[in-house]
C-alpha cells in the first residue's frame, strides 16, 4: 500500500483502471477510501470498471481463437479478482504474477511503459524450467539468450555484466537452473 503513495507500480495500475492521466488521491481514485481498519469498497462495479479500463485490450482481436487478443480476452471474462485480491497484488510481485488477470493487467502496464521484455524474460524463464527433454533445453535455452541477455539483443534485459557473464558460462552446461541468477536480477528490477 505504501506503493500507491510513493508512485509505485500500484499506483501506475490504479492510473490504467481508473482512465485518468493524474491521481489526486491515489485511494480515492482506484475506488477505495482509507479507514482506520483497512480499505472501504466505494463502488461495487470495480471489476466491471476494470474490464472497461482494459477494453483496449480486448479490441485488438487480431482475427482467429488462437490469437493473443482472443486468450487475453478469455482471461479477462473468466479470471475477474475481487476487489480485496486486487488489493493483495500490492504487497508482492509474487501475488500479482500468479493470478492471470493480475498477470495480464501488468503486461498491459509494461507495454504502456516500454519495458515488457522484463516480464517476456521472466516468463519464458519460467516456461523453460518446465521443459523436460535435454535437446528442447538446449534449444530454448540458446533462442532465450540470443533474444534477451545477449548483447544488442532485439529484447534485450538490463543485466550487469557479471551476470550476463555468468548466464553465458551456464549455457556450457545447460540445466533448469542456468538462468536462475539472471530472472532473480530481472524480477527485483520489476519489483
């Protein structure tokens, strides 16, 4: 919560949903007032609000089931938080990564920001671990490094040079874990 006052990423999602360029109070305007014993609900439509704020989303439907426009549409009416487990994606990364609707509202505050390659590294990070075959690994793990730790990369992270380094040498010996230090360095800069 201590985000929202000092211009953090909270702040950055109530600015998406709410639809206006500046917050005079940045409770007020994500739809909560603040009380002695927590948050107080001011409209009982926040989720419908957050869908009409997300429209913009939905509308690039780039024709076909399977496009990107058509999941994140399904996510949208299907995976629709509360407004208290809205709240709670405020008190950690970890929270708002794991919930789908969180997931997309981020990416879509990313994008706005110029600085969605952070969270496509983080997430193909995490697609990589769970893949079984050694070939695959080897594979995915060089089309990671070549898209978004080498240097001049079209997604390239900020990474220092010794991590960039030392994600390099795991590439000898690839395993799951081979790009664990670089996604912990991503994931605080994303914090």
């Amino acid at each position: 919560i201590a985000n929202v006052r000092n211009g953090g990423s909270m702040h950055q999602l109530c600015l998406i949903f709410s639809g206006h360029k500046q917050l005079s109070g940045a409770d007020a305007e994500c739809g909560y007032d603040q009380t002695d014993d927590g948050f107080k609900k001011k409209s009982k439509n926040i989720a419908k609000d957050m869908k009409n704020r997300l429209g913009f989303l939905r509308r690039r439907n780039d024709s076909g089931p399977g496009s990107n426009a058509a999941k994140l549409d399904k996510v949208i009416k299907t995976v629709r938080p509360s407004p208290e487990e809205a709240l709670k994606w405020g008190e950690s990364l970890d929270k708002l990564l794991t919930h789908k609707y969180g997931l997309a509202a981020f990416r879509a505050f990313l994008r706005t920001e110029f600085s969605d390659e952070n969270l496509e590294f983080w997430l193909a990070c995490e697609e990589y671990k769970k893949v079984k075959s050694q070939s695959k690994m080897i594979s995915k793990a060089k089309k990671i490094f070549a898209e978004y730790i080498a240097i001049q990369s079209c997604k390239e992270v900020n990474l220092d040079s010794h991590t960039r380094e030392h994600t390099k040498d795991n590439l000898q010996k690839v395993s799951r874990s081979c790009f664990d230090l670089a996604q912990k360095r991503i994931f605080g800069l994303t914090e």
